[in-house]
C-alpha cells in the first residue's frame, strides 16, 4: 500500500500479523488534511479484509501524533460545504468503525481533531513528552469529531469542560491520572511497549478479540442492564466457536493455546 500521507507497515509472524499506520506529514504536525483521512479510511478498509492482521497501531512522529484537523483547508469552510462534504463522518469515523482492535500510540501533540482520532482508537499508550488538548475554542470553533462526547465519557464532566472551554493542553501523566490513556513509557519505549501489547492482542483468537471490543463498545450505548444482557449473549455465542475449544483445553493441558480464528 503506497499512500502520500501515511507510512503504512506490516509485522506478521505465524501468532498473527500487526500492521502499523504511522500519519506523516512532518512540516504540518501531521495535521489531519482531507487527503490524509481519505487515505486513512482507504487503509483501514484494506486492513479490515486482510485476514493477517488481528491489530492494528495508529501513530505519528515523535513531536506530534496529529496537531488537529488542517486549519488552512477548514479556514474559508461554509455550512454547506461542510454540510455536503461531510468529512468528518465520510472518513475520519472509520476509524471508531474498525471493527478490528487499533491502539494508538501518541507522542507530542495531540490537539483538536489529533486528541479525536486517538480517542477513536481502542485504547491510547502514550509517550511521556505527550500532549492532549481540544484548543478549538481558540479558533472560533468546537470539536467536530467527537471531542465533546468522547472526552465526556472518557474524562467525566469536569475535566471535559475544562479541557473544551479553556482549550489548555494536558501532559500525559495527566491524562494517565484521569483515564484519557492507559498507559505512559518513556517516548523511546512508547513503539516497542505498543508494538508488544498489539502482538499480544494478534495473537488471540481474531473474532473472539472482535467481539470483546464491541461489548466493551456497547457499554457507551446503552443501559447497564442491556449491556449485560448483550455481554452474556456473546460470551454464549463464543462457545459455539472452535477457539474457545482450543484457549480451554490448551489451559487443561497447560500448552499454549493455536487459536484458528474459527
Ligand atoms: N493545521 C494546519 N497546519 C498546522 C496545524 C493545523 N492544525 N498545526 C500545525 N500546523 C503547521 C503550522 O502552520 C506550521 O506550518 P509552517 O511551518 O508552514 O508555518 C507547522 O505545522 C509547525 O507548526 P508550529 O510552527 O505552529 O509549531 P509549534 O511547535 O510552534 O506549535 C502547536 C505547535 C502548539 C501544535 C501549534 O502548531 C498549534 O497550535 N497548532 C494548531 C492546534 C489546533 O488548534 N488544533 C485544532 C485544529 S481544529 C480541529 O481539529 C477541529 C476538529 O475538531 C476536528
């Protein structure tokens, strides 16, 4: 896959295949342009379909993850235009819709749209040079790629509402503390850390890892009583697969588990 904004590479051994999707657009802090998001989706869809891979990382460069959506290409935006074009929806929302586990390894900026697509990620591991805002507010502007609601659920209220309408950037020990990530590594480790949490993830039986995400996911859109109903459906479901077979009787016979993603 050869993109213009995106370095895309694959790790695949036979305990299952990451591919890492680094944003690179140096000279703009990998700003988040339109070519960038329709070449994100496009290698997100590629993934999807490629039975190799089982997970996949997002990163950026060592100074900015992403610092926002592309100011100069939103700056004369019109209602309509933005409206008819809906970017945001069309392209960037692939990522919350990839339907495989995606971690995303943040170093540096984080910012406005950068901070967005990290938190459509599965989970975030951050470099401790990180930093994550919603500065919007300085444009004229709010979030526009679920900021407002993601950062809420992620954060709570009160820090979501400082974060939005002050636009102040958080470091990563703060955004460790208040649950925005998962974990913090020293930036020279942050690569290694990811690449062995998503190896580790790859090497699990796929749909099983699949649909663990979507409860998790499910959580967000529903009731507590429905989320547990939909939780206990699919952990019966997964005994119909040959994989919850082979995790078992791999722990009875204490071997590693060969999971066939059946
Ligand atoms: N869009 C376009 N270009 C950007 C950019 C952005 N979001 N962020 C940085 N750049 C460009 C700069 O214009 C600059 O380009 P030139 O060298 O050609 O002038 C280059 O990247 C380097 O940036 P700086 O010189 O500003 O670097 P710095 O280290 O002094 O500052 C920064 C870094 C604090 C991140 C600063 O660049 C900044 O504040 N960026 C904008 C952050 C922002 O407001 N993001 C929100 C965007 S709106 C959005 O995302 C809406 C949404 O919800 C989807």
């Amino acid at each position: 896959m050869a993109y213009n904004t995106l370095e895309v590479t694959k790790d695949i051994t036979k305990d299952g295949g990451v591919c890492t999707i680094k944003l690179n657009r140096p000279n703009a802090l990998n700003a988040l342009c339109a070519e960038l998001t329709t070449e994100l989706a496009d290698a997100l869809g590629k993934l999807e379909a490629d039975d190799k891979i089982g997970c996949v990382i997002l990163t950026g460069s060592d100074k900015a993850f992403a610092a926002g959506a592309d100011i100069t290409e939103l700056k004369d935006g019109t209602f309509l235009g933005m409206y008819d074009h809906d970017v945001f929806g069309l392209y960037w929302e692939a990522v919350a819709r990839f339907r495989k586990p995606i971690i995303a390894a943040v170093a540096g900026y984080a910012l406005g749209g950068g901070c967005e697509i990290a938190m459509m990620c599965d989970f975030i591991i951050a470099a401790d040079n990180a930093k994550f805002g919603q500065p919007e507010i300085n444009l004229g502007v709010m979030p526009g790629a679920g900021g407002t609601q993601r950062l809420t659920k992620a954060v709570g209220k009160s820090k979501a509402m400082d974060m939005c309408l002050t636009g102040r950037m958080m470091k990563a020990d703060e955004a460790h503390a208040c649950g925005l990530v998962s974990r913090v590594v020293p930036l020279d480790e942050l690569m290694e850390t990811t690449m062995e949490a998503a190896k580790k993830i790859a090497g699990q039986s796929g749909p099983i890892a699949m649909m663990t995400k979507e409860a998790v996911n499910t959580s967000f859109e529903t009731t507590l009583s429905q989320g547990i109903h939909f939780e206990r459906r699919l952990f019966q479901a997964m005994f119909s697969t040959e994989d919850q077979k082979e995790g078992m009787a791999a722990f009875a016979e204490k071997r590693k588990p060969h999971f066939k993603n059946k």
